[in-house]
C-alpha cells in the first residue's frame, strides 16, 4: 500500500524565481504529477530552468519545484518535488 495525495484548485502559477512565468487554472496535483490549464504564459520566461509550482493559500504559499515540463496549446503537465 502506498501513500497517495491529490491536491486541486483554481489558481496558480509558474514562477522563475521573482518572474511569473504562467498563469494556471484548474490545476491538480497526483503523486507529483502537475496538470493545469495554461490561462496566460511568458515563452521566454516558462523555458527557463528553475522553474516553481506556486500556490497562495489564505495562510500559506506552497512551493513545488518543478523537474518536467511539458505545455501543449493551454494544456501543461509537469512533475514536481515539494520544497525544503
């Protein structure tokens, strides 16, 4: 038996580091695979490496670091690691 989460929201973005590289929607997050609709995107910015999953939460923002990405017209998926 393995430990499984999913995670789901409206919102959130790719950054690189103070950048916002794309805005996301409706994205969720399985066993740190990343899929999200692409609301708005910099092509320079989203090609660059690092890149982090940033979500804002009323109390908190999460961070995921992101190891793969693959964006398709405003379709993305991604496999991301917590941050430390």
């Amino acid at each position: 038996m393995s430990n499984s989460f999913v995670f789901r929201g409206a919102a959130g973005e790719l950054r690189w580091g103070w950048h916002k590289a794309a805005d996301l929607t409706g994205w969720e997050l399985k066993d740190n695979k990343l899929t999200a609709t692409v609301a708005s995107k910099d092509e320079f910015t989203v090609s660059q490496q690092p890149l982090t999953f940033v979500v804002h939460r009323s109390t908190t923002t999460w961070k995921f670091v992101v190891n793969t990405l693959q964006i398709a017209d405003t379709s993305l998926s991604a496999t991301v690691t917590p941050q430390e």
